[in-house]
C-alpha cells in the first residue's frame, strides 16, 4: 500500500513539528524566549505556518516542564465562551482538576462522587472563580466580563500554586479588535488584559495572528493598551537547501525518488510559500499514486501544479470577487503584480496606496521592499496572470 498523499504532504491543518519543513530554529527560539519568560507575538498570512510553528514550540515548552495553554480566537464566538475556554485550556495541566472537569462539564456536579465534590470545593477555594468558570458550564454567561477577568487571572494562580511556568498561546488574537468586537470594547478589553498579564510573572504570553496590520496596530508603538508588550517575532524564509532536503525526505518515505530537475521545478513553483510548495507536491504525489509510478518527473510536477490551481480555483474565484469588493481598480492592481505588466490605466500614486493597503489588510499581498509588492501566493498569482484582460 501507497503512503496517503494528504498525510505525507498536508496543506489544511497545523501540523506537528515532525512534519514541517525548515522551521527547526523557529521553533527553537520561539521556545526559548517563551521558556525564559518573553512574551512574543507575530503576525503573517494565514497558511504560511504560524500557528505549527506557535503548536511546536508549546510543545517543546511542555517537553521541558512548563505548563502550556492554547486559545484559538477563530473558534470563540463572544466573552463568555472565551472565560469558559481559556479556563478549561488553563485547568487541564493538572490530571486531577482535568478528570474533574470532564466529568462536570459532561454530567453536571450532580454527577459528582462524594471525593469529587470535595475535590471541586478545595480546587475552588484554591483557584477562585476561574476554577468555578472550567467547573461549569454556563457559569460564565452570568457576567461575561467578570468572568473574563477571571479567567485571565487563572494562568498565573494555576502557575504560582504548582511552581511551573505557564505558556498561554491566543491565536488569531487579532479578533479582540474585529469591527463586530466579539469581546466587548477592543480597548477596554486590552486594557484588562494589560493591567492582568503585567501583574504576575509565572506566565509566558504567545500571540500570532493572520490580519498585519490590526496585529501591529495591537502591540506596536502608539497608545493602545497593549504597545510594547512583547517582543516581535518574524520567520525568516525556509531555505531552498531546507525544501530539497525536506520534500526529498517525504517522498522517500513512500518509496519514490524526485529527480533534481522535477525538484528544483516544485520549489520554484512554490516560491518558498508553505502551503502552495506542499499542495503541488502532495498533487505530483498523488499522480504517481494513480499512474503506478514512483518516479516524480518534472512533467509530473507541473501536472501537479496544474491540479493544485485547479483544487484552488473556488477559493480564488472567491478572493477575485473580494478584491473586486475593495475598490474598482483593487483587481487590475492586482493582476498587474501578477503579470509584472504595467497598468491599462495610469492609477495616482495616493489611490495605488490605498488600494494596495486594502489588499494587504486583505491578506492579498506583502511588501517586500520600498515600492516592491507582490501577490503572496503563488497559486493566486498565477489564477491572476490568467485572467483575461477584459475580465478587469
């Protein structure tokens, strides 16, 4: 039996640090500075990484002793379920207090035995409120925003009580400041934030998110609540050196060889992007899968480009009528960074700036240099190229 293409190459989902691709001192230093208590934060594209490189080092950090906590704000609706989730993440470090919990928040503490109401009790009076919070369920709905507070005092008292440092890991933390504020007031909830993460000591702080420019409005220099709390963290590019060696592993590991040409072909047309360079070479795979074959040619790999764009091509005509929705010349903007050819129309240099703010808020494109912009990734820069004209 043929290794399954979407296991040895997946593209929808973190993966474990076993499977990535060059990001080994990423991790490491991620690690490091959270271990010795550096608070970090970053901020990129979505599927470039982040969050398995973030997953990595929480687990190196647990590896070595620390307790460790994640909150994905993506999959929290409103305040209380933040309490509710971020208690739960929090008490789960502890075996004891994690069978307790599972069995409260399944059954409800009528469930509980004689020593499990005794255990809940003491863990109650040890930990306060936010105990109550992972306890039960709907607790926290009562007073969402105390019960916010409360649960973002829990990591530090779980810390001090057990002697451990603790590592609380929020991605996609830029929903705090989303337009539809999830949370309450962005400002008054960073501001809370603030005045409860600077209070203890026992806790190291991760955050990562996806939208740039709100992540750096957040943490940056300026009056916002949360300036300068925090190192910036950036990943530097995984080399060609690491893709070689990387994509030449997974392939070998079914059994199939990649000639240096087909190689140098598949890191090319993925130009370094993470989940672009593993989806063609998952595709490519799949090819050699169906044609019983495991040599990976070049012709099979710009066949399996040619199936990647193809997969990709709802999402994309999805991201063409979103650029179209950030401004009427937002698309020839963008197929001019595509194609590299000029504009059919000369665009002032004030509006060419906003739009190309808008697309990068939009997650479209990153600046490279002054004045240098390009369409992030390579799938969507080729479904632009594409495009005809006329379609504009």
């Amino acid at each position: 039996m043929r290794q399954p293409s979407a296991e040895l190459f997946p593209t929808n989902e973190p993966i474990p640090a076993s499977q990535m691709i060059g990001r080994d001192e990423d991790v490491k230093e991620l690690a490091s500075r959270l271990q010795n208590g550096v608070h970090s934060w970053l901020a990129g594209p979505r599927r470039t990484g982040k969050t398995s490189v973030c997953d990595a080092a929480l687990t190196r950090c647990k590896g070595r002793g620390c307790y460790v906590a994640k909150v994905d704000l993506f999959r929290v609706g409103d305040a209380a379920e933040l309490a509710e989730v971020l208690a739960v993440e929090v008490i789960k470090n502890r075996s004891p207090a994690r069978r307790l919990v599972r069995v409260t928040r399944r059954a409800g503490r009528t469930a509980l035995s004689a020593a499990q109401a005794t255990a809940s009790v003491k863990l109650g009076k040890e930990l306060g409120e936010g105990a109550e919070i992972a306890l039960t369920p709907g607790f926290a709905a009562q007073n969402p925003t105390k019960a916010l507070d409360a649960a973002l005092e829990l990591p530090e008292a779980v810390a001090r009580a057990d002697g451990k440092r603790l590592v609380l890991f929020f991605d996609e933390f830029q929903e705090v400041a989303a337009e539809r504020k999830p949370y309450g007031d962005p400002d008054a909830l960073t501001k809370r934030m603030r005045a409860i993460f600077q209070r203890g000591s026992s806790v190291s702080y991760l955050f990562a998110g996806s939208v740039e420019h709100l992540m750096r409005d957040l943490f940056g220099p300026g009056k916002r609540a949360l300036s300068g709390f925090g190192a910036f963290y950036e990943f530097g590019p995984i080399s060609v050196e690491d893709w070689r060696a990387g994509l030449a592993e997974r392939y070998a590991a079914d059994g199939c060889t990649i000639a240096e040409p087909a190689l140098s072909r598949l890191i090319e047309l993925g130009a370094g992007h993470p989940r672009a360079t593993m989806l063609i070479a998952q595709q490519a795979h799949l090819l050699s899968v169906q044609l019983e074959t495991t040599e990976i040619s070049a012709d099979l790999v710009e066949l399996g480009f040619q199936r990647a764009l193809v997969g990709d091509r709802p999402t994309m005509e999805q991201t063409v009528e979103s650029i179209r929705r950030l401004h009427r010349q937002a698309l020839a903007l963008a197929r001019g960074l595509a194609t590299g050819d000029p504009l059919p129309t000369p665009m002032h240099p004030g509006v060419r700036d906003r739009v190309l703010k808008r697309l990068e808020t939009a997650g479209v494109v990153e600046h490279v240099a002054r004045g240098d912009w390009r369409i992030i990734d390579p799938l969507l820069r080729r479904y632009l190229a594409d495009l005809a004209p006329l379609t504009v």
